[in-house]
C-alpha cells in the first residue's frame, strides 16, 4: 500500500505499479478527487480498479465520484464495513 497526496503522484505511482488498486478518501483537501479520478480513467495505465469513499453526508462528493468513473462509491461507513471483502474482490480481479 502507497500514499499519494497529489493527482501527480498517484499517476506517478500507477505508472510503476499497474496492476493497482486505487482508493481515494473523498473527504480528502489535497486534490479534488474527481479530476483525480478522471485522470486516472484516462491514464494509459488505467488502475485495475478505483474505489472512492467519504462521509455519507456529501452527497455532491459522491455522486462526482461515480459521474467522474470510479468502479465503487461508498460512505465511509459502508467501505468500514466491507473493506476486507471488497479489497479482496478489486485485488483479484472482479469489479463491482
């Protein structure tokens, strides 16, 4: 597992690592995680899978998630809950 503050360093980080699994914490100030998802989509190196998750109370956020192609949008509370399985299904292979 990596950490990437920026849209940059996450595409950097895929450029090395192309069979990633990205997840991207909409309650996140460092980049406006749709475009960060965007960019990702449109990356040569798409990630194998792009799994976005925040509070259930932004909405707007989550909805811009998924408009913007992440495979899996979830509340916090819900990837909480599921994080195990659901790493375990993007990992090997099946999306959502």
């Amino acid at each position: 597992m990596e950490t990437a503050l920026s849209a940059d360093a996450a595409i950097a980080k895929l450029e090395s690592n192309r069979e990633s699994v990205v997840l991207v914490d909409l309650a996140s100030s460092n980049a406006d995680p749709a475009e960060l998802i965007a960019k990702l989509n449109a990356h040569s190196h798409r990630p194998k899978a792009i799994l976005a998750f925040g509070p259930h109370v932004h909405e707007a956020k989550l909805a811009a998630a998924s408009d913007a192609g992440s495979d899996v949008v979830l509340s916090r509370g819900q990837f909480d809950a599921q994080m195990d399985a659901l790493l375990e299904k993007l990992v090997l292979g099946e999306r959502e």
